[in-house]
C-alpha cells in the first residue's frame, strides 16, 4: 500500500509540474493584446511563421493533455490525496489553463497559420 501511495504521489508531481511548466510557456508565447491591432505576431517569412505555428501547436497539446491529465485524475480516480479544497483548487487551475489554450493559444496560431485575423472584428 506504501509503495502505490508514493507512485500516485510522485505521478501527481509529475503532473503538477507538466502543468506548470505547459502554463509557464503559454504565458511566454502569448502577445499582449493591444487594441485595433493584430493580435497575431507580424512575422516576414514563412519559415519564420511555420517554427511558430509549430510552436503554439506544440504547446496546446502539451496544455490540453497535462490539464485532461489532472482532471482526469482528480475528478475519475481521485489521484490526488489533498484536503478537497486544495484539490479544488487545481481543478480550478486545469480549467483555467485549458480555457486559456482554446482562447488564447489556439487563435494565434490559427492567426499566424492565415496571416491575419481571421476571427472578425472585435
């Protein structure tokens, strides 16, 4: 019983950290927006735009699949072995990350993809 209480611990450390760091890159790719502009990088080249779009889809997948991770976790199999609020609170964060990655992340790539916004006028 010890030896399985460690690995969902050490797993749910490793998926506390993958969070983290798919947040943390988000947050470093993401461009402050800035009114009646592009939000989308203006990049020259296309090879410029193809590292870029690969980038952001790079982190999208990371974003959605450690959130799933951690909600999956927490909500099916009740991984996590914390006082309810703090596991409350992460579920809270895997949300708000992923609402993040469909908002954010995921228009700007499509962005750099089409060379503009192509979303409508906001």
């Amino acid at each position: 019983k010890q030896w399985y209480q460690r690995r969902v611990a050490i797993t749910a450390g490793i998926i506390i950290i993958l969070s983290c760091f798919s947040f943390a890159m988000s947050m470093i790719s993401n461009q402050p927006l800035q009114p009646h502009l592009d939000p989308a990088p203006q990049v020259q080249n296309n090879a410029e735009r193809f590292i870029w779009a690969m980038w952001l889809l790079a982190i999208f997948v990371v974003s959605v699949s450690g959130n799933m991770i951690i909600l999956l976790a927490s909500i099916k199999y009740n991984a996590f072995k914390l006082h309810t609020v703090i596991v409350t609170i992460i579920q809270h964060i895997a949300v708000c990350d992923l609402v993040l990655s469909f908002v954010s992340i995921l228009t700007q790539c499509v962005s750099l993809m089409a060379d503009g916004w192509v979303f409508g006028t906001f």
